[in-house]
C-alpha cells in the first residue's frame, strides 16, 4: 500500500508540474476540474513566490479565486476592471461582465504567460475555463532625445524602454498600410519579445526570412539586450566593425524603413536594429539631410576623414620618429627634436600610454555621474597632460598628436563605428612601430580587404565601393541634393527601386507656363 500511495503521489506531482520553457514542442496544458487543483498548479509553478497573490472571491454563491503576481499589476486597475463591475452587477448580468472584460480560454500555460505579463486570472467553480485580463502596471519614461545621437535640427524623440510605445512612435510618423509588424519570441528560460517592422511593398522577402531565420536558430536561456541578439546574428562576430546598425531615434528608423530595410526592436531596449546596412551608413547623420547640401556634404566628408586621422595619425607619428625622420620640412625638424630628446621611452611606448590613458579617461567619465563625470574629463585631461610634459616621460608633440586623434574619433556619429575606429590605431600603431610606413600601408590594405570581403545580411559591406555602383555614390561620402535621390540603394534589395519621379515637377510647370 506504502508502494502505491508513493506511486500515486508522484504521479499527481508530476500531473500538475509545468513543463520547462525550453520544451518548446509542450504548449498546451488543459485546465483542472477543480480550483484548488489550478491554484496548486501556480503555487508549484512559481514557487510559492511571495509576490503571487490568490484571492478567494464569493460573489452570488459562485466560489472563485483571483490570481496575480503583485509585482506586475496595478491595485487600482484590478479594482476598477475586475472588482467593481462584478459587485454592481446582478443575476444573469454577472456573466456578461466576465464575457464583456475577461478573455477566455482553457490552456494553463497561457495564463502563466498571462501572469508574466501583467495580467490577472480568475477561476469560477464549475467553470471548466479561466478569465483573464490585462492590468499590468505602467511604469514608463518620457519620450526624450537620445543623449548619445543629439542633433541640431530635426526631431528630438527617442525610443524607450517600452516596446508598445516605441512601435506607436513608429506607426505615428509611417502612417501607411504598407507598415508590417510581426512578433517573435527568443529565450529558453526567459522569454523576450521582438518586434520586426518593414515595409511589405518594399522590404526584401528573402532579407526578412533570412532574419526570421536566425532568429529562430537561437538557443540560449535569455537574451539581455539588443546588443547580444546583434552579436547572434551578424555575420561576422570576429570583424571589429559592426554589420547591424543601432539607433535610438525615430526619424533614422523611419528613413531606412522608407529604403526597404528591416527593423528589429527588443522589449526592454530602447535601441533598435537596422538591417542590412553598408559601412558608410554609420557615417550618415539626420542633420547632413536637414542642413543644404553643399554643408552636409562637406560634414559628412570630414568624418570620413576624421576616421583616417583616427587610425593612422598615432602610427604615422610613430613612423616618423622611428624611421622617417627625413620626411619632415626643415622646420619642423629642430622644435620636434628638442621634444624628443629628453623622453627616455620609445615612440610606441609614449603614444601607447597617453593613448591608454585617455580611453581610461573616457570610460571614467562615462560611469560617472554627468556633472561629475564632465570635470574629471577636462582636469584629468589637463592635469595629466600637463604634468606628464613637466615630468619629461611624454612630448609635447604627441600630447598635440593624441588631442587631434581623440577628436577626431569622437566625431564619428555612431558609437560602435567610433569604438572600431579607437580599436584599430592600436595594431596600426604596433606595425608601424615594427616596419614604418610600410606597416601602416600593410595594416591600411589589410583593413580594406576586410572591408570588401564582410557582409551584412548578404549586402556588400563596402559598397557601393565594392562592388562599384555609380548611381549609389549619391548619399555615401557625400550627399547630393534630395531631388537627385530618384532610386532607392541597392544594397537594401528593394522590390521597388524607384523613389520619386521628379522631386522639383514645380520648376517644368513654370517652363511650360511660360
């Protein structure tokens, strides 16, 4: 009889134990006959969690229970939508509450997806199905400009946290049917949700399965950030410049959805994921397009430039102190020599240690609060820089060369782009301490050679460079006048190719009036 009893117990244990998440093939478990056998089914679920709340309710001879996680509702939703209209209302019109409020069904794995989200669940003896219904707390932040994409003209909303309100920013400046969005679910353990936008009459089918694709492949117990799915799911995870762009503002989405290009956003993240994307769209800003051309083009040409003086200038300057001595113009000879001569480390060691010094600079600055972090980036820069001359260990002439290198890296207008770039002049760096000037031009032709062999999502990473496309030259280093942005990019393989038919129709209307 012990035998049995022992047999039996485990088998109700086992009877009422959710699955685990990651048996993705087990989604339905049917509703007990009885309340107290659903409410051991939560209790077993969750743990005996202290913030699950089970609430008996006795309306009208109708034995019920409520229950909510009390870390995700909010009291006052449960009382207004759930408690007071089932206590103004009599006989038969109590169902019709439930039937009016409540959403309806008999799966227990979905009411504890419910619960995870926000909902509450109710249970009525007899009933051989369960109510739910959703009063999730709301705790959002306002709708900002990114701190990390400012702009002087254009718009200055920023996504959030809020993955809702971030689509509802989406469908507000793209009101149009064409506007896709789908929802996929990632992680084993915990679950996340994403949201793919696009563009049906745009987009690239075989680009959105692709993404569909590798999303699905995805096998790991949780998912932190948008970050991380990046990394999952480029192309190349060995290449430092980043194949997937991330952008917190809205007007940037909107313009590469227009493009045929495809939008990921993670519940939890304000940042989204623009696929697929070429080198030089991490170069472009939303005020190269708000400002005249002529600017935007000469802006956007000098952060191109600023990526060669990042990476290069420290190298070159370590080549001409090492080996090229005679490059330099007669002037310049005698004041470079006079900062040197006293320095007893070699040129790779000087610029290696100022250059760490300012990325330990910058990385205190940012975990800093704001205001504190701004005064330790100014003095410690003085300080240090000053008193590192004074003390005879660094030149002036690569304090000048490390200020310009800072600078310049710093403009880029795409954080992971401006990280690449600060991780590159480091190898060059060390070749051109090795072989000169023939270092630097290995390291230059090695870096383009990856450049043209990477991809994003199937698209060229470098074109249209390489493969070479006139037409697409237009909005790359330079940006032409819009009306000349007849033709979409290749590179986002759009179903449609053309854009506009002639921006500036005005100008004919007046010729052939006259």
């Amino acid at each position: 009889m012990k035998f049995i009893y022992l047999a039996l117990e485990k088998f109700m244990k086992r009877d009422i134990q959710p699955v685990a998440s990651n048996q993705k093939s087990i989604s339905f478990k049917e509703v007990f006959h009885t309340i107290d056998e659903n409410i051991s089914f939560f209790k077993h679920t969750f743990s005996d969690s202290a913030d699950l709340m089970i609430k008996d309710l006795n309306e009208r001879n109708n034995r019920g229970s409520l229950i909510f996680l009390d870390t995700m509702v909010d009291k006052e939703k449960i009382q207004r939508d759930i408690i007071k209209p089932m206590m103004e209302t009599e006989g038969a019109q109590f169902e019709s509450v439930l039937h009016s409020n409540f959403l309806k069904s008999d799966n227990l794995f979905k009411a504890q997806e419910a619960l995870l989200n926000g909902s509450c669940i109710m249970f009525l003896d007899g009933v051989k199905e369960f109510y739910m219904v959703e009063v999730g707390l709301s705790t959002e932040r306002t709708i900002i400009e990114p701190s990390n994409e400012q702009v002087i003209h254009g718009s200055h909303e920023g996504f959030i946290e809020n993955l809702s309100t971030n689509l509802h920013l989406i469908r507000k400046s793209c009101r149009t049917a064409n506007l896709t969005m789908e929802y996929i679910t990632v992680g084993d353990q915990i679950q996340s949700k994403i949201a793919m936008v696009y563009m049906k009459d745009l987009a690239n089918n075989e680009m959105v399965n692709e993404f569909k694709r590798r999303v699905h492949h995805i096998s790991m117990d949780y998912i932190p950030s948008s970050g991380a799915l990046q990394e999952l799911i480029e192309d190349s995870t060995w290449s430092p410049f980043p194949q997937i762009l991330s952008t917190e503002r809205v007007d940037r989405v909107i313009s590469h959805l227009n493009e045929g290009r495809v939008v990921m956003l993670m519940e939890g993240s304000p940042s989204s994921l623009i696929i697929p994307v070429t080198f030089f769209a991490f170069f472009h800003s939303p005020d190269d397009y708000n400002s005249r051309w002529m600017i935007g083009t000469f802006i956007r040409s000098m952060r191109l430039v600023s990526i060669f003086i990042a990476v290069n200038l420290p190298a070159i300057y370590i080549a001409v102190i090492g080996f090229h001595f005679e490059v330099l113009p007669d002037d310049l000879v005698l004041p470079v020599v006079s900062s040197i001569k006293n320095i007893p480390f070699p040129p790779l060691i000087e610029a290696l240690v100022m250059e760490l010094t300012i990325e330990l600079i910058r990385e205190a600055g940012v975990r800093l609060p704001s205001r504190i972090g701004q005064t330790i980036g100014i003095v410690g820069g003085l300080v240090i820089g000053d008193a590192v001359v004074r003390a005879g260990l660094i030149s002036n002439t690569m304090i000048v060369v490390v200020a310009i290198t800072a600078i310049a890296a710093y403009s880029i207008p795409t954080t992971e782009m401006s990280d690449a770039v600060r991780f590159l002049r480091f190898p060059h760096m060390i070749l051109a301490s090795t072989f000169g000037f023939v270092g630097i031009t290995f390291g230059f032709m090695f870096t383009l050679a990856h450049l043209c062999r990477l991809e994003s999502f199937g698209t060229a990473y470098f074109a249209p460079w390489a493969p070479f496309r006139l037409k697409d030259i237009k909005d790359t280093f330079i940006r032409l006048p819009l009306w000349k942005f007849n033709t979409r990019p290749l590179d986002s393989k759009p179903n449609i190719l053309k854009k506009q038919s002639l921006a500036r129709d005005w100008e004919s209307n007046e010729t052939k009036q006259e």
